[in-house]
C-alpha cells in the first residue's frame, strides 16, 4: 500500500504587519512546564465561530453597514468563546493527501505571545477538506505563509480522549487588534465552574 503523499510548500515573505506589535499589554509570554487547560463542551454555538479558517480583513471599517456589524459580532463572539487568543506566525504550509486523495492542509505556527490562555511554543492547526474553513485556507494558500494574525482557538475533545484545536484566524492588523483589545478587557478573569468543564494537563516536549 503506497504512503500518504505529503507536499511541504517553502516559506515566502508576503506584507507582514508590524502594528501587531502593538497589540496588548494583558499577558506575558508562554511559560515552561506543562499546561493545565479546562476543557468545556465544543457545541452547535461553536462551529461558526471556530470553522478551521481564516478571514483577511485588515480593515474593519473599510467594511461598512450590515459588513462591519457581522464582523463585529463574529469577532466579539470568538473572543468571548475563545480558550486561547494568541498572536501567532504560520511558518509552514503542508497539504497531506490520504489514499482516498483527501485533502488535508496543516498550518505549522509559532506562537508569538498568548494574550489569553496559554499554547505550546508551536501548534498545528489542520483542516479537512470537508470542514466549512478549509476554502479560506485554499484561497488564501500564498498569503497565509510567513504572515502573523491572531489566533482564536477552541479545544475539542474526541471520543478517545484526545484533544483537538479548533480555530479562526484574523490578520494582525492595528484596527482588528484594538477590537481584540478592547473586547479582552471586558472579559472576566475568572469563569465560575458550571459543571461543563474537564481539567486536563498538556505536557510540553
């Protein structure tokens, strides 16, 4: 039985976004030692919020009318559903094909600064060509490499246990960091426990 083929695209230097820098002063940088991460239900509220895609909006108000609304409210949500929003830069681009010649892409990122919660140094974040983001990716493909956007990650729990990231990415641009911003200041430090939530520690390599 022939292997998997996987393609491994080299790295390109697109238009980055230096005002990225600027984004937040909430939250230090990643620590050693393992991760301690409560894991709550992924649900029917989550899906649109975390598809597995990305969008290239840099500017906001550039969108106008019922467009910014959207934005907003897609934005806000991710931020107030999010386990993790972190600044993060996509170093390698795969494309694994199965036997079935299913499509796979595997965005290899490192990972900047944690604004909220807390991530490995690098995580790879998949989608499958029958997940909703993966023609963002596809239509995106050469814009995505070597840039750096934020990340709003999900985890989800499979059946056997494991533990998968979902996630939406949004450029680092100023005008959507100051959103981000402004929404992660209004967030509460502290979740009150509802009974939902499974504790599970993530072990660094």
């Amino acid at each position: 039985m022939a292997p998997p083929v996987v393609k491994v695209r080299a790295p390109m230097t697109p238009y980055r976004f230096p005002a990225c820098l600027l984004l937040f002063a909430l939250a230090g940088c990643g620590a050693s030692g393992p991760i301690q991460r409560d894991i709550t239900p992924f649900t029917a509220e989550h899906e649109p919020a975390f598809e597995n895609g990305l969008d290239m909006v840099r500017d906001p108000e550039a969108l106008g009318g019922a467009w910014l609304r959207t934005w907003e409210e897609d934005i806000d949500r991710r931020v107030t559903l999010a386990d993790v929003v972190a600044l993060v830069t996509v170093k390698t681009f795969r494309t694994d094909v199965d036997l079935e010649r299913n499509e796979t892409y595997r965005l290899v990122t490192e990972v900047e600064r944690e604004y909220l919660g807390e991530l490995e140094d690098e995580i790879v974040l998949t989608v499958s060509a029958s997940e909703a983001g993966f023609g963002t990716i596809s239509d995106n493909e050469r814009r995505i490499l070597d840039s750096q956007f934020i990340a709003f990650i999900k985890f989800q729990e499979a059946p056997d246990g494991s533990i998968r990231a979902r996630w939406h990415l949004s450029p680092a641009s100023e005008p959507v960091a100051r959103r981000v911003r402004d929404l992660l200041r209004e967030r509460r430090d502290v979740v009150e426990d509802d009974g939902t939530r499974r504790r599970v520690i993530i072990h660094r390599n």
